[in-house]
C-alpha cells in the first residue's frame, strides 16, 4: 500500500491526461475531513484562516510589515518592499541584527530567566540554558571571534552535532555580522571541503566528535581530513562534546573552552541592514555543485517568527521540539531561530530515535512535556514499523500539536501519526517549503480542517499556483509545476557568488514567477497535494541530494565510465538511490565492486546519500546531445509507462 502510494505520486508527475484525474480522484475523494476541536479553535490565534489569508492577499506588504512589527529594528524601514527583479529587498533602509532578535532582546527583558535551550544526547547527558545564560556565552564568544579577526561579512563554517554549541556559534557569527556556512554532519570530508571553499571560510567550529546509534562519530577528523583540501580556514574551534581523543594542530585548532576562557561576557551586538547576508546555507541543485542559499538579516526573522508563531500557535511559555538538525534549513529556522526568535524553549536532541529502545522519542517529549513536537516523515514512518506499543506506552499529555516536514507525507503516515502520537485528538501542520523559501509556504494553520497527505493552502501572504511550462494555470485536479507568484520577506536573495544561477534556477523557468522545482495538483477545495520534485534532485529521508552529485561519486571511481542515478520509492526513507553503472573497460561487475562504490560515494558526499542498489549496464537511455535520460531508468524501473522519448537515441 505505502509502495503503491509513491509510486501513485510518481505517476501523476509524468501522465498529463485522464489517467491523472483518476490518480488524484483516488487520493483526494477518499479523503476524510478533519475538523479543528474545539480545544484547537478556542486557543488558535487565527481562527478565521480564510478571511486572513484574503486580506494578506489583497495587501501582502501590510501583513508583513504588521509581522515585523513583533521584532526589534535599530532604525525602521523606509520602505517595505523593492528592489530590482529577481533581486528583491525588503524593509529598505532599516536596521537590524537576527541574533539581537532571537537572543539579546530576550535576555535583557522578562525571558531573561526562561529556558533557551534544553539539550540530551543519546547517552542521556541533559544540559540547559536560560536566555541570560545562552546571551553570556555567545558575548564571550562574539569577543573571542573578533579577537581572532572575524569581522562582518566573512564566512565561517560550522560543522558540529545538534548540541547547544551549534547554537553559540550560529548567533555569535550573526551578533558579529560574519555569515555562518553550517554544514550537516552527515557529509563527508570532501563534501565539507567543497562547500568551505566556495564559501572562503576562514574559521571552522567542530567538534571532537558525537555518540550515533552508540558509536562515536569522529567530526574533528572528517574536518582534518576536509582541511587537507582547503586553504581558507586559518583557526579550528573545537568543542568538548564526547570526550573522543582527537589531535590539535598547534597555531590552528582550540578547544571552544579555551578559545571563550577569560573574555567578557558582554559584547557590542553589530547593527545590520536588513538585507545584509546573515548566512550561507549549501543545498543540493541540478548540477554537481551545490548551491549556497543566501538568506539576509532582515527579512528571515520576520518570516520565521510570523510562520512558528502562527503555525504551531506559539504563546509565552512552550518547549518545541523538531527533530530535524541545525544542519538543514529546518533546523535553521526551526530549531534555533524560531523558537528563540519566539522566546520559547527548544529542544535539541543529539542522537537517534530509536536508541535504547524504539520509543525514545517518546519518551523525551513525556520527560520535558514537549507542547509541539515537529518530526519528518521518514521518522514517522520508521516508529510505525516498530509497532503501536510503543507509542501506545506514553500518554503525551503535554503535546498539543504536531508537524511534519521535509518530503510528502503519506495518508498512511499520517493516519498513525495522528492516532498513535496525536492520540486522535492532535492536528497535524504538514508544511511545505524550502531552503530557498525560509520559512513554512504551504501549510495549515492550527484551525484549518485537514486532508491526511495535503498540506492545505499556502499561508497567509503567499499566492501559490499550479501551472504548466508556461506559466498556464493547469486544471483542478491535474498535476502541474508549484510556483510561487509573489515575494515574500525570508526568501532566498541570492546564490553566494553566483548571482546568474539563482536567476536561471528560480525566475527563468517559467516566466513571472519563483519555480519550486516541485509537482503538485490543487483539488477542488483549493487544497494543495504536493507530489515531489520535478528536477533531478532526491529526496532521500527528507534530505535533500542531486543526482549529479551522486553521479559525480560514482564516477570518481577508477571502473567507472559512466553513471545515471534514480530515486526509488522506500516504504521508510521516502526514496533511496538506485545507480546505473557502466564500467570501463577491463573491469567486471561484482558484488565486491558494489560495495567499491557504494564507499567512493560515501567519500565523496557522505551517510546522507543511501544507496539501495547497483546495476551493472552496457547502455544507459541519453538524448542526442548525450545527457543522460533518468526519467526514463525511471519509468523502466517501476513498470511506468515512459512517456515522451522522442528525445532519446536509440
Ligand atoms: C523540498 C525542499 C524545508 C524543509 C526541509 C526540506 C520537499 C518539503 C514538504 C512537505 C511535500 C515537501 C519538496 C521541497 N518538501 N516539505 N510538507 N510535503 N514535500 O528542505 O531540503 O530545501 O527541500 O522538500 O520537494 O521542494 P529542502
């Protein structure tokens, strides 16, 4: 049935006529209705969503500007919204300092004694900071960081686990006005080192390493092995996390003990124009080289605050949790950001779900009573397979909302997710949106009846549409590009040092408007069903990774001639790779060969790529031009009809 499901998804993406309506009709008419309790309605914020969403729609600027009213500027805008297209500006002229938002303003007033941040890693160690405390350590940090010459505008990489560390040094590189470059844990040392010589990094937090399903993983020697391929980076901060012995280059690396021992904790927060880069965050595109998204100070706290407040109903005190890590953009705006920006309390858990047993999610939300817990499918989906008694063994009284993210969700899914975990009583916001977009796009709002698999309707202020290549909106009910028609404030600027690919990738496919790259249908509700990437990009446990840069893996190896990549549907992780492989000649396809491989793109990218399976092939299906047609290995692999091959060569 979940098989069936992607594969159903898959399909409407590449069948334009009838067939499709049946598809959608399947998905969307069985669908039952959830209407928000009177418990949701009586608390929400926004009960009327849709008289909101109308008036934000007929003056988007004013809502924002209303929405950044919640935040401290230094001197306020002169105007809302500008700028020359694509290069949108928003609250020209003003100043402002992300981290001034999330932290100092906290700490200086009533929150000052509130809990920021609560942390456990797999072991069970458990730490927290309050706002006033979390506001000392970033001070003596921000004071270190200049004293080792950072100043604002320069780029520093963070790669380190979901820790409270992460956080310091995420707000510290804000507080300066440097940009912070986080790169995920879970990639490789050459994967590193590609994203810190794009980024000219000059410094490198890490850590000494981190507990995972109870081994350590050793960061600080990815890193060492990262630097061997970089020039940029002239000082190492190292944090203490796992006691793992690592080695110190002398005049380079410094424990992060050391490093902020004996500097002030007060510190000169800089102010910054609002459309000033606060960071760089590297995502997979089409091309083997990724991107590194750029968002500003200015205009992403006033979207990340708007959507966390709104979307999961924040008020006064609340302890969040979202699993994702601080390394992709959900953990950006929703483990650090948001939350803080909110003043709330965020949880930040170092290690796997299922460690000791398969419910200790669940246990975590009950020993912190977690109010809102935001999750991933992929997560989901592999606590349902352990079985309801796990759940089932936790009441939860604490949680009120539930949220999921990253990739679809599958009724299924989210069914169990709703019993089991929402007790049958707990909404879920499935929210759709982007590294490029910031913030949530597509969403419910706690008051919004739902539909299990859709993520309902774009949120205040957004004008969404599904239209075909050029630019015509498509029928109700046929599948179509999700584009975006309007601006919003945390969205994307531009490409860090490539200003040309953030105009073709985003504003050049399809006249007029911002192109996500994904394939959706609207049914006759308005409501949107968003069935996954249209690009060669994959989607793999919600994490997102190019076929291109897969591809290069594979090639780097010595047998490989050539190589063409595929998603193919899991019943866990949403899609896993399936490569292609021809091999030059002289070498044999083997089982030993496989693994071969499967390691070289491990090298080369990370434990993020997972990798069902290797083909060995003599002819891969290309295009005249000689690029490689995966959509067809596609539609061969899953028994689909191919569609349009008149561009291939036979
Ligand atoms: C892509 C963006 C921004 C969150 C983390 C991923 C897919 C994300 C959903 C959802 C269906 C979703 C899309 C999108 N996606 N959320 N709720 N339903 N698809 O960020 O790595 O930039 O990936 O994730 O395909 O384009 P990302």
């Amino acid at each position: 049935m979940r098989y069936a499901f992607h594969v159903m998804r898959y399909a409407i993406k590449f069948m334009p006529k009838k067939q499709t309506r049946e598809l959608t009709d399947v998905l969307t008419t069985s669908a039952r209705i959830y209407q928000p309790s009177k418990e949701v309605l009586d608390r929400a914020t926004v009960k009327d969503v849709e008289k909101v969403r109308k008036a934000a729609e007929k003056d988007p600027l004013k809502f924002w500007e209303e929405a950044a009213n919640d935040l401290s500027w230094f001197t306020k805008w002169k105007k809302v919204f500008g700028g020359r297209k694509p290069f949108y500006q928003w609250f020209i002229g003003a100043k402002t300092n992300l981290a001034y938002n999330a932290l100092d303003r906290h700490a200086e007033g009533e929150n000052r004694d509130k809990t920021a941040i609560i942390s456990e890693d797999e072991t069970g160690r458990t730490r927290r900071y309050t706002y006033f405390e979390l506001y000392k350590e970033v001070n003596k940090l921000v004071n270190a960081l200049k004293a080792a010459k950072v100043k604002k505008g320069d780029r520093v990489a963070i790669y380190m686990p979901n820790i409270p560390e992460i956080a310091m040094a995420m707000l510290a590189c804000a507080k300066i006005g440097a940009m912070h470059s986080v790169v995920y844990a879970g990639y490789s040392a050459a994967a590193l080192a590609d994203r810190i010589n794009d980024a000219k990094a000059k410094v490198l937090f890490t850590a000494d390493g981190s507990w995972r399903r109870g081994k350590a993983v050793d960061l600080k020697t990815i890193a060492d092995e990262a630097l061997k391929l970089t020039k940029t980076v002239k000082k190492v901060i190292v944090t203490k996390n796992n006691n793992q012995n690592v080695s110190l280059t002398a005049g380079r690396d410094v424990w992060f003990h050391d490093f902020i021992k004996g500097q002030s904790e007060k510190a000169k927060c800089a102010q910054m124009d609002a459309e000033d880069p606060a960071f760089v965050l590297y995502t997979s595109g089409t091309t083997s080289k990724p991107k590194g998204v750029i968002h500003v100070h200015g205009g992403y706290q006033v979207g990340v605050l708007r959507t966390i407040k709104w979307v999961f109903d924040l008020k006064g005190d609340e302890i969040f949790w979202c699993t994702a890590d601080p390394g992709w953009i959900t953990g950006h705006s929703y483990i650090i950001y948001g939350p803080l920006l909110a003043g709330i309390t965020t949880l930040q858990y170092e290690g796997v779900p299922d460690m000791p047993e398969p419910d200790r999610i669940w246990q975590i939300v009950e020993k912190y009573n977690v109010n809102v817990l935001y999750t991933a499918p992929t997560l989901i989906r592999a606590m349902a397979k352990y079985g309801d008694e796990w759940p089932d063994k936790h009441a939860m009284p604490s949680l009120r909302l539930l949220g999921s993210v990253g990739e679809p969700i599958n009724p299924e899914a989210w069914l169990w997710y709703h019993k089991h975990i929402g007790k049958g009583r707990l909404p879920i916001m499935d929210t759709w949106w982007q590294t490029e977009t910031g913030m949530h796009m597509i969403t419910p709002l706690p008051a919004t009846p739902l539909k299990p698999g859709s993520a309902t309707k774009p949120f205040p202020g957004i004008i969404a549409d599904v239209v075909d290549k050029n630019g015509k909106r498509v029928p109700t009910g046929k599948g179509g590009f999700l584009v975006i028609r309007n601006q919003w404030p945390s969205m994307i600027r531009t490409i860090f040092n490539n200003p040309d690919r953030y105009v073709k990738t985003y504003w050049k496919e399809i006249k007029g408007v911002y192109f996500t790259g994904d394939v959706a249908f609207k049914d006759k509700d308005g409501y949107f069903w968003i069935q996954g990437r249209t690009d060669d990009v994959l989607k793999i446990a919600g994490h997102r990774i190019g076929t291109a840069e897969v591809e290069s893996g594979f090639v780097a190896h010595k047998a490989v001639a050539e190589c063409g990549v595929i998603g193919v549907p899991d019943p866990v992780k949403g899609e896993v790779i399936k490569a292609f492989v021809i091999l030059k000649q002289g070498f044999e396809g083997s089982d030993v060969l496989k693994q071969e491989l499967v390691a070289c793109v491990r090298k080369s990218i990370g434990p993020v790529a997972v990798i069902k399976d290797v083909a060995f092939t003599d002819k891969l299906p290309k295009t005249r031009s000689g690029k490689i047609m995966r959509r067809v290995l596609k539609a061969q692999e899953l028994g689909l009809d191919v569609g349009d091959t008149s561009a291939l060569v036979s």
